[in-house]
C-alpha cells in the first residue's frame, strides 16, 4: 500500500507541476481572456488517458505501476477531467448509456452549481 501511495505521489506531482506549468504560461501570454491553460490541460490529459488506457488494455498489461504513476498519478494531478471522460467511456464499452448520461450530466451540474457556492460563499 505504501509503494501504491508513492506512485501515485510522484505522478500526481510531476502531474500538477505540469499542470501548474501549463497554467503560468498561458496566464502570463493570454491575451484573449479564455482558459486556455485549463481547455489544454483537459484536452491532453484526455488525449494522454486514452493512450495509456488503450495501451494498457491492448496489450492485455496488468501493469498496476504504470497505471498508478501514469493514470492515476501523472493524469490525475494534471487534469480530473480525464479520468471523467475515460469512466464514461468505460460506461459505453459496458453499454451503460444511461449511467454514462446520468453521470455526464450531474457531474457538470454540480460542477457549475458547487463552484457557483464556493464562488458564492467568498462574495
């Protein structure tokens, strides 16, 4: 368990200096007010999810150390968002559709409405 712990701590640091990289650039060079740094972040720890994923499950590995520095440490420290997408996409695969749309939908409701109460509760 504490092996477990360490990779994921080590991932999940390289993941958020990476994220926190990402956001340090694209805050001092942003020009059009977008979040940018956030929309990149997501997109590639989508992107980086899927590959490692696929691979994973490609090659029929069963590798808990890549999966634990890499997915759960490295993409969970650089975004959350992959890993929503890849638990969605794991709904599809099982022909969940209506958990995969129930979770899709209340996971951006709450979003919205936590960090409208969060904002809310500082204002």
């Amino acid at each position: 368990m504490i092996r477990n712990l360490l990779l994921v701590l080590l991932g999940g640091g390289f993941g958020s200096i990476a994220r926190y990289l990402l956001s340090y650039f694209f805050t001092k060079n942003n020009a059009i007010h977008f979040p940018w740094a956030t929309f990149i972040a997501n997109s590639i720890g989508c992107l980086l999810i899927g590959l490692l994923f696929g691979y994973i499950q490609k090659n029929n590995l069963q590798n808990e150390t890549l999966k634990l520095l890499l997915i759960t440490g490295f993409c969970g420290g650089f975004t959350t968002f992959s890993t929503f997408s890849l638990e969605n996409i794991q709904f599809i695969q099982n022909q969940n559709y209506n958990l995969a749309l129930i979770y899709t939908l209340t996971s951006i409701v709450v979003g919205f409405l936590a960090v409208i109460i969060g904002f809310k509760i500082f204002n």
